[in-house]
C-alpha cells in the first residue's frame, strides 16, 4: 500500500478527530456542533486558528488554554491521535478500496460514541443515527460499486438480528444493558454485517470479554462493586474496531478450525493470512 495514501489518511483522521472532540463536549449537553465557533469552556475566550490545529496546538500551547491557561483535558489529543491511527491502520488494511469509507466512517462514530460512553456513561442517539445512516449510505454505494447485493443484504441482516438479541437482553435484565448498548449493537451489525456474522460475533464476544475482565480487575482493586456502572459501548466499540482490523485472520483460523475441509487447509492454519 502507498505511504502516501496511508499518511493522507492518517491525517485525514486528525482533522476528524478534532470535530469529533467538538461532538463529544457539545451533543451530551444538546448543543449544536456548527455553531458557536469553539471556545475555552473555563473563560469563554474564542479559540483563534492557529490555536485549532490538531494535536499539534495542543503540544505548543503546553496543554493550556492560551488565555487563562487552564489546563486543557487530554482526551483532546488522545481522540485526535487515536483517531488518525486508526484511519491509517485501516487504510493499511482495506487500501482504497469500496469498502474503506464505510470502515472509517463507522470507526469515527465509534470513537465519538466510546469517549462520550466514557465520560458521561451516555450513547448519544445524536451521534449513533447520523453514524448508522452514512456507514448505510457506504455500504450501499460499495454495493453498487462492485455488485455485492448479498453483503449489503447480510449487513441489513445482521443489523436487526442484532438489535434484536440486544432488545431482547435488555427486557430480560433491564440493569445489564442500557437501550443506548442495543441501538449500538444495531450499528455494529449494519457495519460488520458487511463482512460477514462472524465479524459481528468477534466484536461483541472481545468487546463483552474486555469488559468483563476490566470489571473484574476494578472490583478486584476495590474501584468497583457489582453495583457499579461501567461504559459497556465503549468495550462494544473497540471490539468492533478490533474486528475491522484483524477480524479477517481470525474468522479464517476459525473456519479452518471447525471444517478444514472447506478451506482445503489443516486445522489452525489460516486460508488467507492477512499481509
């Protein structure tokens, strides 16, 4: 894969990260992420332009607001670096294929919805329906582009089936999940339905497995009781962004696991090693 590409994507995901920091501080509050322009929420000053320059600013102004230094949260820097990270990582992973938009579009509602999960223990339906309609509108552009109906149609699929088992969790043991946890697992199924139900399960089986052994681990160190809320989007999040980039490997390893015949290959050798 090009260097440049991959780079130019990567900095494509900084500049979207920065807007996605304006999403996470307005939309938990019901404000709009147009307007006003940004400012220090401590003084209200105007950020000036070469004060908005992502991560970078952040680094020269010495982690302060220019004009009463206070301190400037780090989840600024760390949702901009991330976000390019995973941009580039995904670019290495897809190239500019059909498929890249609707990855880096839904990898940035995630990012959104798992930093706003964290802060405010909120899944914004503000962020989750905007990232739900334009992944759909890639997927059914990618679907157009290469005449892969039946993904679109699996993608479709694995949406409702997932609300649904979410739906269904949820009125069964209303305190294990909030509603916000099954319209995401809706979006995760629409997004990875793409690439088939196995990436769907990988995602909610890592996500679920991570969060559970941070639960564990804080209880354990007496942060946490049984009774404590945890930010379960954002381990659903992550799994889902673990299943876009090594998701393929891995479903390979298990198809050959549970029927080497259908591959051709032995037990635990993956058919298609991801490069």
């Amino acid at each position: 894969m090009p260097s440049v590409f991959v780079i130019l994507t990567g900095l494509l995901g900084l500049a979207v990260g920065s807007f996605l920091n304006v999403a996470v501080s307005r939309v938990p509050a019901g404000r709009s992420v147009l307007r006003p322009r940004s400012a220090c929420p401590r003084c209200a000053a105007p950020i000036a332009a070469r004060d908005n320059i992502p991560l970078v600013s952040w680094i020269l102004l010495g982690r302060r607001c220019r004009a009463c230094r206070v301190p400037i949260p780090v989840r600024y820097p760390l949702v901009e670096a991330l976000t390019a990270v995973l941009f580039a990582a995904e670019a290495l992973r897809f190239g500019p294929s059909e498929a890249l938009p609707a990855a880096l579009v839904l990898t940035a509602g995630l990012v959104a919805l798992a930093a706003c999960d964290a802060e405010h223990l909120l899944l914004p339906r503000r962020l989750l329906y905007p990232t739900l309609a334009l992944t759909a509108a890639c997927l059914l552009g990618a679907a157009a582009a290469t005449v892969q109906w039946q993904r679109l149609g699996s993608a479709a699929a694995c949406g409702v089936g997932a609300f649904a088992v979410f739906f269904a969790l949820h009125r069964a043991r209303a305190g294990w999940l909030g509603f916000g946890d099954v319209r995401l697992a809706g979006l995760l199924g629409a997004g990875l339905g793409w690439f088939g139900p196995l990436h769907l399960l990988f995602a909610v089986l890592s996500g679920s497995a991570a969060g559970l052994l941070v639960g564990v681990g804080l209880m354990a160190t007496g942060r946490a009781t049984r009774r404590t809320r945890l930010p379960f989007g954002l381990y659903l999040a992550a799994g889902a962004v673990a299943a876009l980039l090594v998701g393929e490997p891995v479903v390979h390893w298990y198809e050959g696991v549970i029927d080497p015949s259908a591959t051709g290959a032995p037990p635990h050798v993956p058919v298609h090693p991801w490069p």
